[in-house]
C-alpha cells in the first residue's frame, strides 16, 4: 500500500507496535467502513482501502537470534472468505523462515568416531557446542567446556572455505548443541545464558533427558522469543577387540569383490575373525557400508546416547 521509498509510521498504542514489542502476531478483522488508523493515516488511503474491499489482516513478528526484526503484515480482500487461525499459523511459519533467511542460515556440523574418540566439528556462523569431558577422577562433577571452533560464514553466502576442528573426547563426555534462542532472549544476551547452561552442565544428571529438562528449566523460564532446539548427547567408545580392521586399495571396485563379501561360516559375534569392511546388525538385520572401513559388535548398543 505504500510507494517505493516512502516511509509510513504506526502509533505506539496501535496493534503494529503492540505486536512489536510483545512479539506476539495480532489476527484483525475489518468490520464494514471501520478501517482503522493505523491502517489508513489519510483518507485518501482510507479510500483505497475501502474500494479494495480489504476486510481481515494478520500482523506477524519476524523473530530471529533472540529478537524482533520488524513486522509482515499480510491482508485479505476481494475473496469472502476472512483470514483465520490456520492462516495464522501458515503466516508464522513464513515469517519464521523469511527471519531466518533475512539474517542468514547457520549451521553446526559435528562427527564423533567410537573407536578413535575423536570429534570433529565444523561452524556455518553457529555457536560451538558445549563440552563436558568426564573426568576420571570425579564423576559426578566435570567443567563445561567451548572447543575452539573456527566459525565460517552462514551457508549461502560462500566465497570462503570452512574449516574442521578435531579434538578427543573421554568416553562418557558430554556433547550439548543448541540454536541460539536457548541462550539469548529480549532481556538476556548469549554471555548471560552460555554462563547459566555450563552452571547446569557442570553438575548435569547422569539421566540425558534429566539434563535436557534442567536446561529447558533454567534458560527458558517464559515463552521463548525464538525457535529453540536442544541436543544433548553422550559419548561412549569401542574397545580395541570389538573392532575389526581390513586394508584395501583406494578403489571403489575393491568393496565389491569376494574380499569384501561376509564369510559363509560367519555367525553372530563372531565379529573379531570376519575380514569386512562392512558391518552388520544382529538387532535389524540390515547391511550398512559406514565410511570407516569397520566392523563393530553386533550385540553391544549403539556407541552413543543422545536426547533431544
């Protein structure tokens, strides 16, 4: 409704700037000539309005890292049929990933490997994860930890490459990745949260979805301003004897030839003595080529526990 480069203002006690600094969408509807003020500063806009036949109007916050980046506004006429409450929900959703889009997409990339005990991280302009090495000497009580990570730029905007960090974790550390709205809100920034989350982490319940609720609870007392996601996870190792090594050439013919092929005399746990480079699972049966060339126990759980 407006021209290109003209600016148009809304009254503080209006529904626009209510919506802004609540952050909660608004759901209007016009009844007969009653286009209010907000809507139409002039009568000649006002007349528009009317002739357009305008008569519903959903006010949605664009909420991103913990703030309000502005309001999309979005109007119903010519149709009979008045905006509701699953447009309402079509619209955040909108909103929510126009919000994201506006400042960027992020993202934290991170492999652990059971044998080695290695992690490996990689940051798309997203916060590191939290770390918690188990400590051999006190098990109950560790120091949360932020690994140096380098943090590249938000996918899309490329013209730079990313980089990998790698360090070791004990088995039973803990790995906790978050989105930025678990830290920071309208009146806390990301120092204040980081520092609470590693006060609870530092005495974090052996139960992972114990730690996921006193984390919830602690730096989400209210309504969060921004999508929140959480994932706590627990590292756990293989044994040297539960893994079983074979070399073969940088080929990828070599893992399809009788070599890579299961022994007819092969039976569950016999693992140690099977010279693949594939692994199988007793528990679904299914046959998986993972990128190390491993094979690990058939009977012992996953080698990792994580909660969201």
């Amino acid at each position: 409704m407006l021209r290109r480069g003209e600016a148009h203002s809304c009254p503080d006690d209006s529904q626009p700037a209510r919506a802004l600094v609540t952050g909660r969408s608004v759901l209007h509807h016009v009844a007969g000539a009653g286009i209010p003020a907000w809507m139409a500063p002039s009568e000649s806009r006002r007349e528009v309005l009317r002739a357009l036949g305008l008569h519903s109007v959903l006010l949605v916050p664009l909420h991103s890292r913990g703030g309000t980046l502005g309001l999309v506004q979005f109007v119903r006429h010519r149709t009979s049929a008045p905006l509701d409450d699953d447009d309402l929900l079509l619209a955040q959703e909108i909103a929510s990933r126009a919000a994201v889009s506006m400042t960027s997409a992020s993202c934290l990339y991170a492999i652990y490997d059971p044998v080695s005990r290695r992690c490996s991280l990689a940051s798309a302009g997203h916060l590191p994860p939290t770390v918690v090495p188990l400590s051999p000497t006190n098990r109950t009580s560790s120091v949360a930890e932020l690994p140096e990570v380098p943090i590249g730029p938000p996918l899309g905007l490329g013209g730079l490459p990313f980089e990998t960090a790698e360090f070791e974790l004990p088995e039973g550390s803990l790995l906790v990745l978050h989105t930025d709205g678990l830290l920071a809100g309208r009146t806390r920034d990301v120092d204040v949260g980081l520092a609470t989350l590693h006060d609870v982490l530092t005495s974090a319940p052996e139960s992972l979805e114990e730690t996921c609720d006193q984390l919830l609870a602690s730096l989400l007392p209210g309504r969060p301003a921004d999508d929140v996601a959480l994932l706590v996870a627990r590292t756990r190792a293989l044994d040297p004897d539960q893994v079983a090594v074979i070399d073969l050439p940088s080929d990828a013919a070599a893992v399809s030839g009788p070599a890579a092929s299961p022994p007819t005399s092969w039976r569950p746990g016999d693992w140690r003595n099977c010279p693949s480079p594939r692994s199988w699972s007793q528990r679904t049966g299914d046959e998986r080529d993972p990128l190390r060339q491993e094979s690990g126990p058939t009977t012992t759980d996953p080698p990792g526990d994580a909660h969201l």
